[in-house]
C-alpha cells in the first residue's frame, strides 16, 4: 500500500452502522498527545460518566448537567426525572398533533399556520437552526423568530406575519423567565395582538422552569400551555429540552429520530477508549490544534446548505462553554476557541482567500454529507452531478490547506436527516464536555455574562437620571454637568451616548455646538 | 472637565451634517502610531488617489480598481466609462420601474413577484445582505437566492418558490460567466422550468461581463435583459454595479440614496489628513490592533437585526481582500484580519462570555444605529423603549469588555436607510483599502482561490477516471488497486472520498470490509 493511504487509514476513524467517518489525516498526530495525557483522559472519562450519573457537573451553579438524558431518559439518576422527561416528550409530541390537526386552534381561525419564537442565545438558536436545516414543502409551519430587542426587528418580524397574526402560535422561551430581550419582544408582541383585538394568551405557549415569572405570567393570562425547562438543561445544550422539541414537532420534524440519532452518538462517545471514541479523538483534535490554549480559532465549513446555521449554533456552544477567565481550581487560564465559518463551497469565494494565505491561526473542520439530494439525481451533461461538485470542492480546499500547511479534519454525516442532525449536535457536545474536562475548566456555566446585563442595567437607570434631572433642572446642559449633577463622572461616556439616542428618537434636542460643549435639554 | 470625558472627546470623531461617530476611547492611543507612520499613512492617501484617478491598483491583474466611479461617475478617468455607468444606472431604474409596473412581465402571468439569485461570494452576498437589511411590508418582490452547488440546496429554494415559478425572475450573476455553482444552479433551475413548460430565457436575466460565456448564452436563450460586470469592479466591492443596483432596485430600494450615501462617505474618507478622516482612523485602530499583522480578530456586532448579516458582507471584504502570502514586493507576509460576529445584543447570549473572559485575540467592533424604529415610539412600562434596552446592552458589555482590558471600538449611524447603508460599506471598503496600502498588500485580488478550483476540476476528472476504469474492469477493487491503476497513489483519501460519495448516492456498491481492504464496483 501507498504511503499516503496507509496514512490516511490509520487516522480515520469509522462507525460504519451510523455512517459516519472522522478523518484526522491532515492534523498532526496525536499519538504523542494520546500517551501525554492519558491521566487526563482517563479522568475526563470518568467525570463524563459521573456527569451522567448526576453528579454536580456544574460546580459554582452546583447543578447537576442533565442533557444526555434527554436522549436516554432510563440513564436519569431519579425515577421523577425520568418520568418527567418521558411524559413531555408525550405532551410535546401530542401539542404538535393537536396543533396540526386543528384541535388546539386560534380563537378566530382555522388554524394555528405559522408559530413566532421569542427566545434568545440557546432558547433561539437551535430552533433557528432546525428550521433552516429541515423546511421543506412539506414543512405544517412556517417559523418566525425574535431574538433580540431590536423595535425595528420587531417590526420587520411582525410584517413578515402580516395579516395572519390570527393564526401565529407564539412560543415564549426562558429558562428564567425573566430575559429582558424576551421580556421586551413578549410586550411588543402583546400589543400587537391587542391591537388587533386579538388575546394574547390564547396564542401564546410559554417554555420555561417551572414557577417563573414567565410561568406565572402565562397562567394569568391563560397561555394555551406552559412545557418545562428543568433547572439541570443549559441553555445552549437544551435543544433536546421542550427548548428545541416544541418548535421542531410543531415544524413536522420527527423528534423521535432526531433523539435517537443523538441517543446513538452518545452511546458511541461514551465508549472509555480514546482510540474508539469520535468525541475524545475531536477534542483532542482540538487540544492538539490549538495548543491547549485557544491559539487557533475553529473555522467551520459545512458543504450542505442545510447546515448554514450550524456554525452559529457551534459558535455559541463552543465558546460559551469554552471561554472561560478561571479553571475550576480558580486559576486565571482565559480559555476558549474562537468559531467561525458559513458553508462550503459559497465561503470559498470569501474567507477561504484568507484561510489558504494568511495567518496561520484557525484550523478547519470540514463537515461532509454523503447523501446529495432526497429525489433522484440529477446529471450534468459530463455525467456528474452538482454534489459531485461539491465534494470536489471539498477536497480541493482540503488539499489547497494542506499544502500550505493548514490544518484541517473532516467530518461525514451519511445525510440531513432529522437523525444525523441528532448525531451532529451530540458529537459536539460531548467533545466540548470532553475538552472542558482536558482543560479543567466548567463548561456549563456562564460567568462572564451577567457583567454585561448589570452594567446595562445600571445605564437603564442612569437614563432615567438623566430624564428626571433634566425635567428637574428645565434648562440645557452640557454632558459633564449632567454628569456632575449625578455623581457620573465616571460614566461620562455613556451619558453622552444615552443622550444622542434620546435626541436620535426625538426625545431631547441639543444645540449645534461640538460634544465637549454640546447642551441637551427636553423637548 | 473629568478625564474621562476629556479622554472620550479626544479619541471621538463626528461628521455632524452625516450624523455619523467613530468612538476609539477604548482603543489603544494612535498617537505614536499616527507619528511613526507617516510616512505611509502619506503614501496611502496618494496611493488612494492614484487609484480613484485610474492608476492599475491591482497589478497581477493588471487592473484599473473602479468600485469608487460607481457612486462618482464624474471622477472616472474616461468619458466612454462615466456614460457606461450613468447609463446602466438608468437602464436598471428603468428595468426595476417595467418589472414593478408589469410592462416587463412573465409569459405566463401578470407580473414578476419574485427573483432568485444565482450566484456566489461577491454576487451574492451583497443582495442578500440588501433583502435582509431593507425588506419590509411594502418590498416590492420577494428574493430568493441559490449560492452554492449543493443539490438539497437547490431543492429547498426551488420548494420556497413552490408554483410561483412562472412569476419569478431569474437573475444570473457571474462576472466571468463560468463559476461552475453558478453554472450548476442555472442547469439545475432550467430543468425545473422546463419540467413546467416555461421557457428559461423568458423569466432570466444575466448580470456579468461583456462577451462572456453567460452574454452569450443570454443572447442565445434570448434573456430578458443583460447588465454589465466591468472589469474593474471586483466580486467583493461590485454592491454599487450592476450586481447589486439590479436585486436593490427590484427590491424597490432607492438606489439613487444608496449611491449617494457612498458618495458622502467617499468625500469624508478622500480627505488626506488623518485626523479628519474616519477611513483612515478605522485603518489605523485595525493596524494598533492587530499589530499591523492579524494578531487579533474582528469581532462585529451591530446592535440592530436589519445589519444581522454585515458581518459575513465585511468577512468577505476583509478576508478575502486583506489575506494574503505577499505583499507587493512579493515577500512572504502571511497577511490578514478574521472576522466574525453576528449582532448585538443576541451574540451577548453566544460569543460574548468567551470576549469578556477567553484569550485576548480579538478587538470589538461595535455598530450603534440611533434610530430605533421608524415607527412611532412604543414605551414599556418603565417609561423606556425596548430600543434604550438595546443601547444599554451595548453600552454594558462595552465596559464589560473595557474593565478586562479588552479593546474595542463603535461606529455610530443615524438609521438603517438606504444612504446609511451606502455610508456604511464605503467606509470598510475605504478602510481595507487604506489599510492595504499600509501593509504593502496588493487588496483587489485573491490568488489564493485559484488553487482549491484548480484542484477540484482534478477530482471531478479523477472520478471521471474511476468510474471508467471500474466500467472497464467490470470487478470490485480496492481503493488503493484504482489509485494505483490510475496513477493517482498520492491521491488515495481523495479515490476513497469520491468512491463513498458515490456509494452514498447508488452509483457504486461496496462490501462491508473495513476501509483498507474494502472493495468498490458498479452497481
């Protein structure tokens, strides 16, 4: 045999029953890796399995990390929790029935035809991903998403619904209950249907932990139905939660194969051998790529355009759980691992330039579908196909990387299948898992967020300062009085800001001086 | 006055008539930059001006670089190229006006009230981009757009159009007329009016370059319409040509607003002292950012869901124009800035943990778009809008960023309209190319792409070769008995890739051996 496929032999790895492949064959050999951190290894094993068991998985939140039992409810440590997760699967499989058929129906249509999500971060995402990587003709729904607090994108999301808002079945999604992006879509929203005459609660289901404010918000006002997020699902690994399975019944995907294809890729990553386990071979892909320190970003080229959006969802997955300032032992280690990337071949005409001769700073992970098309194929006038152009691509990218000394790994999935798609998820969310272990370091919390939202929270107010003060004072003033008058010096900046996006909305007005001497007064 | 505010007026440019801002107080002091540069910030601007006057900017391709003229016809160095564009400019308004008014109109049905867009990279991503920024109830048309050769692809947009291909147009971008997605997708959407009866010709439209492959077969299928590509506009920077005004005018986007906000910003970056010029500033940030070689990545979030898909127009435009192995002196330099981002305050619920605490390998580019919504204002209970929420998510994970000393920059707009969106593409590219002239890098072209097509057209005629060898040989073979009888042993994973492809689509069957010893024949 040849060299380079002996080569290629012995870096690949293969579930033939499932279909799929890692090729490892243009990354540096880990076998050096492999024999260096066994002890590591072996540990990241028997945390995962602990995990499973329903350890407390998540330290600083001391939560247990409960996602793989979505997919395998008997693995769940409690008879309650197994019960619970089997019963909504039911109910989430029999709204999605009742809904198609017409039995839950709006007040004054036929039917419920489209559904609107309010969600952001996790509790969007993989809804926004299963729609793009599953709609078809066939498709009972369509699907519209609000993941912000944007007004305009409010706007433009209620303009797409148009006139059919009578038969759009809103989906209100937080963990907490209390997200101030959903919070503020949710109001909107509300006020949209209320303009029309329309009751918001019998169009609206809410999927959030039980006993939130969103769940008690959703009784009061009669929501046609609440679906649980348990205190033990993260948000960016709940789409096997009521999170990802309410939006993906009611989009006519069968939940059942898209749990099984997860349930079968956890069985195959939960095998304690390095070399037999496609998870810990792509986190130590990871580790070996990134020297264990995040010093190359992921670069993630899908060739299918099913998977546009994968990435995105990957993005979030990866550097939520990787970027983190602390390791579990409180040392400073500012983990992480940057994600980029759209679709091959369409990133080929953008980032791909940069990628063959620029800095040598990512390393690619291709992701391969066998299956070209569901319908017949279709033949060109050389006797190939489109998708053999695809794969064409694929392989010339690979070698054009290669040669120029670029790292990359392939991944193949046998198609799109709702399956595959469980498959896909739960390989990347075991080797995070995995990789966390590695790098010690708590891949299921979120630390460094909750700045941002205090810090915003604190500007809401100093808004209202400012407003109350210049109503107070009835007279122009410049940024560093009105910054001085609040004891805000320190925060000059942001009063500046705040007061040209009131000026921007028609809400104050300032003379035509520079900003040092600029005064704003109330309309 | 506070040295925070005094430190904030310093490092904050305005243009007041533009109501646009570049905030860079939380960005490295350009100041020893500003001094040690020099004399190439000078060589830039004359460089910059040699270009805008029709010097060949891109000498491997011997190139005038044109993309300026479009929004200036005046200043284009011929008269022959002022009259082309000024006519064109016309010929689209004109276009747009028949399809709107259904004086252009299908064979079969009223009016045009779709177009689907054919193409990739630069000729694609400007108009979806465009239909994503602008659309709104009253959108004229809806888009839909194949950029890439995947079949399922192809199948899922043909699906969306569903029986409203009579009433669709065609429009078929490629400058060279050749890009083999392109090519595929105009096969394969064809195929599928023809399957209805309905002639291809009578519903397409092709924007590429004069003479090319696609003119003719434009000509020879008898095409609506044909709208140039010039030579001197390139894929990334063609939003202003024909490739972008055609999508924008039948997306009923004023394209004359359009022009003239790149026009404004073009005379606010033509300004050669670089205190005064926002193009420039942006260069310079980029340069003390990345230490003038890509050390750290783009990182871009603009609060607004209308600019949710700038960031992958500006990856391309950065990527592909700034990537690159030698500067212009032909010296290896391994050039290039990563970016990546999706929109504020969304990505505060994915990426952003990782910002605040992973690795420093990136700065923040923030967009801030004053205007909340063209409608009237809507206040929550609070009495603030959901729109000052948006602001002080910005504002909160700006500090958030600052306080782990993570640097970061924020451009300012005064709304989404259509001279805001000019505005705001002029200024990137302005900035690439100013910053290009910095580093010595030739920014309007991308050798880089040639190798992986080069090496994709081998794999298509090495399958060619496979299936003839296997049809001549009528027996199963090994992957290494087929690259040894093709002479393709160095290409053995690739024989291996394109033989289970084309297992996985029933054009071949193997045995259930293990890779190494497995055997392919036809089927």
């Amino acid at each position: 045999m040849t060299t380079r496929w002996n080569q290629f032999c012995a870096n690949l790895w293969t579930h033939d029953s499932l279909g799929i492949r890692l090729d490892l064959s243009q990354m540096p050999d880990l076998s050096p890796l492999k024999s260096r951190m066994k002890p590591l290894i072996e540990k990241a094993f028997v945390e995962m399995k602990a995990l499973e068991e329903g350890a407390i998985a998540n330290p600083d939140e001391n939560r247990k990390v409960g996602h793989y039992w979505l997919r395998a409810p008997q693995l769940a440590p409690e008879v309650e929790l197994q019960q619970a997760i089997t019963s909504t699967l039911e109910k989430v499989k029999d709204f999605a029935a009742d809904v198609h058929a017409g039995t839950i129906k709006p007040p004054t249509a036929e039917k419920f035809t489209r559904f609107l999500l309010l969600g952001i971060g996790g509790s969007a995402l993989g809804p926004q991903w299963l729609y793009d990587a599953t709609r078809n003709a066939s498709t009972p729904m369509q699907a519209h998403f609000i993941d912000n607090t944007d007004p305009e994108g409010f706007e433009r999301t209620l303009d797409e619904i148009g006139d059919e808002l009578n038969q759009t079945l809103v989906l209100v999604t937080s963990k907490s209950g209390g997200t101030q992006e959903t919070r503020n879509a949710m109001d909107e929203v509300t006020a949209a249907y209320e303009a029309q005459n329309l009751s918001f609660g019998a169009h609206a289901v809410a999927i959030t932990g039980d006993g939130s404010r969103l769940f008690k918000h959703a009784q009061s006002i009669g929501m046609v139905g609440t679906f649980p997020i348990w205190d033990w699902v993260g948000g960016r690994t709940s789409l096997f939660s009521s999170v990802g399975l309410v939006p993906a019944a009611l989009l006519g995907v069968d939940v059942d194969k898209l749990l099984q294809g997860a349930a079968d890729m956890d069985e195959a990553t939960r095998v304690a051998d390095v070399e037999n386990n496609p998870a810990m071979l792509l986190a130590l892909s990871w580790f070996a790529a990134t020297n264990g320190r995040g010093e190359r970003a992921m670069a993630l080229l899908p060739y299918k355009d099913r998977l546009g959006l994968y990435s995105r969802y990957i993005q979030q997955l990866v550097m939520e759980s990787l970027g983190k300032e602390l390791d579990l032992e409180s040392r400073v280690v500012n983990q992480g691992i940057a994600v980029y990337g759209n679709k091959g071949s369409t990133d080929q005409h953008a980032l791909v330039q940069q990628l063959r001769e620029g800095p040598d700073d990512f390393f690619v992970t291709f992701i391969e579908v066998l299956e070209e098309r569901t319908g017949p194929l279709r033949f060109l006038d050389d006797g190939v196909t489109s998708g053999d152009h695809l794969l064409g691509f694929l392989l010339g990218t690979r070698l054009a990387l290669s040669e120029n000394n670029h790292i990359n790994l392939t991944m193949t999935l046998p198609d799109v299948s709702a399956h595959s798609l469980g498959m896909l998820v739960a390989w990347f969310e075991r080797s995070v898992g995995f990789y966390a272990s590695l790098l010690g370091i708590n891949a299921y919390h979120q630390p460094g967020v909750e700045a941002g939202k205090v810090a915003a929270k604190g500007y809401i107010q100093l808004q209202q300062e400012m407003m109350k003060w210049l109503s107070d004072q009835a007279q122009a003033a410049t940024v560093d009085e009105i910054a001085s008058a609040l004891d805000a010096q320190d925060k000059a900046d942001a009063v500046f800001y705040i007061a040209e996006h009131l000026v921007g909305n028609g809400r104050l007005s300032h003379n035509s001086a520079p900003v040092e001497s600029r005064t704003y007064h109330l309309k």
